[in-house]
C-alpha cells in the first residue's frame, strides 16, 4: 500500500443537506480499518449542502468538498471527483442514504485483492433486492437492463446502478472516452471498455429518507440517447438523431394538417380571405408552416434540451429557426432541380423513381445544413 488513501469515495450531491452529514458518519464508521477520503462535488446546491460539508471537513481533513459553479451534472461531478482523488480505488455512490454503505468494505476488497476492474453495488443478482419498487418500476428497470445487453458488450445484471467501485488504473484508461454529459457514469465505464474484469455484490435499495428524488419524465429518453451514444455515438451522434426524428415528425404532421385542409374544405374559406390564394396553395403553405412550429418546439425540448430557450428567448429563436427551415426548402429545391437538370440517373431508374430518388438526396442535403445552422445559428451556445 502506498502513503495515498486506499479507497476515495465520491458522492456527487444537489440538495442533499438532511442526508450528507448522516452518510459521512456513516462511511467513517464502516470505513474504519481502511485508509479513505471522502470527496464530495456538489453543484451549488440551493440548500447549502456543500457549506455542511466544509464545516465538516475543518475538523476532519479527509473529508473534501468541491463546489462546482457553473458546471452541471451527475457523470460529470464523479469525473470531477475521480480527477482529484488520491485514493486506489475509487468509489461512487449517491448521499441520498439509498445505497447501502455496509458493503463498501466488500466491494473494496473485490478490486484491491481480487484484482476486479469494477465491482457493482447490484439490485439485479441474488442477494439484491430493489426494495420497495412498485411493479412498474420494476419492469422498467429489467427492460433497460436487456437493452443494455442487446446494444451494449456487457454482461451484468444492474447496469443502471450508481452504486460501483473502480481501480484507478481502470479509471485512467477510460478518462478519455468518457462522456461527461453521459446518463449513467457506470454505463460509460462499461460501454466504452472492453474485456473488464466485472463483479456484481447485491444490495437492497433503501428508502430515501430525507430530500427529494432525483428521477424525472426525461429518464427514459436520455437512458435511450446514452444506449444510442455508446453503440453508434463515433458514426451518428445523439443530437442528429433525435434532428432526424424530429424532422420525420414533421412530416407527418404536414400530411396530416394537408389532409385535414382539403377534406375539410377550409383552403377554399381561407384563401377566399388572402386575396384568392389557390386552395392548393393554401394548404401546402398552412401544412409547412405548422411542420415548422412543430419541429421547432420538439427540438427545443428534446433535440437541443441543454441549449433550450425559455421565455421570450423562444421568440427569437423561433424566427430563427423559420429563417433555417426556409432556407432548407431551398436548398432542397434547389439539389432537386440541379439533379433534374443535369440528367441524374436518366437511363438507370425510370422518371418516377428518379424524381423520388433525386428529392430524397434534397432531403437530405437540406437535413445536414439545416443541423449545423441550427446548432451554430438557433441553438448557439452561449
């Protein structure tokens, strides 16, 4: 063993100053033979969590507190925390008192005498239990395990828990393929390594005592994005896709609201009232314009949900956005046409399938420019 702590533990906190103090009581007592550090990285709790913290820390100097300003995030803090600990073996768990500190000394053991790269705190094999989950949760959480199986090189029974402890050696091979704005840290771990040495020790889950839980209507969607970030992240990004997905939406709700105009007749009373617009015209332009409302408002929660606009910041980024969907149709048009022009495939595909192929690449030539003037233009970082 060397000078250095044999195990930092780093608990990533936001609002939990009715749990912290209690967990680091907790942590130093079932820690008591093992040379450790407690580093705690909290993101500017509004309940002062991290001012528990220092006051804790003067009279325990193995006891760290950072507070992070303007950074956000659960996989981020534990990657802050990783690159400041000193210990071994690190070990990551939430300070809401839910996972079950008693095993600590086991799951050390694992990597430091076993010579295991990770070793899982696990609700999944015998010995865990999910404790007090209703059945809904409980399904939830075995479909996300078998589609971690499915998309993912692992072999585990809980690969969404927050609950793991990993060697420092492990840690620093992966440091650079980690994504810090990923869902789940240990997903990261295990998604972006290969041929890891991996153990799972069950544990109950507790009852969250003090505080609120963390688990929003956005898990789901961002447990997909990681899945879809981990497996084809380096071909497709995350943010493409859901553009992409968006954007088939769009579609949809252009045939529909097209439909809806001529079966309902409302293009012949509407255009009477723009000066005679052509009924055809009319419902085309009424099904664009209603795509592009569409689209913008899915993209601005979900596609772009870290660069959201909210209050009046919706209304220019909506004009935006219209300026880029118009020139996009442009675009299309425009490639349709140069296509058209120059004879593209005359011979190999007959006239029908060519003007659905040569639209098809407007498309998606349109898709792409329209992507990264959003993301540099509409959803421009601040």
């Amino acid at each position: 063993m060397s000078n250095r702590a044999a195990i930092s533990v780093i608990l990533p906190t936001y609002n939990e100053s009715g749990n912290i103090a209690l967990l680091i009581d907790r942590l130093k007592t079932v820690l008591k033979s093992i040379p450790h550090e407690i580093i705690v990285v909290d993101d500017n709790s509004p309940d002062r969590t991290w001012e528990i913290v220092e006051k804790i820390s003067e009279k325990n100097p193995w006891v760290r507190v950072i507070r992070r300003i303007e950074d956000r995030g659960l996989s981020s803090a534990v990657l802050t925390g990783m690159a400041v600990a000193n210990g071994e073996v690190f070990a990551v768990m939430d300070a809401d008192l839910q996972h079950d500190e008693s095993i600590l000394p086991e799951m050390f053991r694992a990597i430091h005498d076993d010579r295991m790269d990770i070793c899982i705190g696990s609700r999944g094999i015998e010995g865990g239990s999910y404790g007090n989950w209703s059945a809904t949760r409980r399904f939830m959480s075995w479909v996300a395990a078998f589609m971690a199986k499915v998309m993912l090189p692992v072999n585990v029974k809980d690969p969404m828990s927050g609950f793991f402890v990993i060697s420092r050696e492990t840690y620093q091979k992966s440091a650079d393929k980690i994504n810090p704005r990923g869902f789940k840290i240990l997903l990261e771990f295990i998604g972006r390594s290969r041929g890891l040495a991996i153990k799972e020790i069950g544990y109950t889950f507790k009852n969250r005592i003090h505080g609120e839980t963390k688990l929003s209507s956005s898990v789901i969607k961002n447990y997909l994005i990681a899945l879809w970030d981990l497996r084809f992240g380096k071909y497709v990004t995350p943010t493409f896709l859901m553009y992409c997905l968006v954007g088939a939406s769009g579609v949809l709700v252009y045939s529909l609201v097209l439909a809806a105009c001529r079966v309902l007749v409302l293009q012949d009373f509407f255009s009477g009232l723009l000066l005679r617009m052509d009924p055809n015209s009319f419902s085309m332009l009424a099904a664009v314009e209603t795509s592009i409302i569409s689209n913008y408002f899915l993209n601005n929660y979900f596609t772009f949900y870290e660069r959201r606009h909210s209050g009046k910041k919706k209304i220019a980024g909506f004009v935006k956005f219209q300026l880029v969907s118009l020139l996009g149709l442009i675009v299309q048009i425009g490639v349709f046409q140069m296509l058209q022009a120059n004879g593209f495939l005359i011979g190999i595909l007959s006239e029908g399938f060519r003007n659905i192929f040569n639209n098809a690449l407007g498309i998606v030539v349109a898709t792409v420019s329209n992507y990264y003037l959003n993301l540099n233009f509409t959803w421009r970082k601040n």
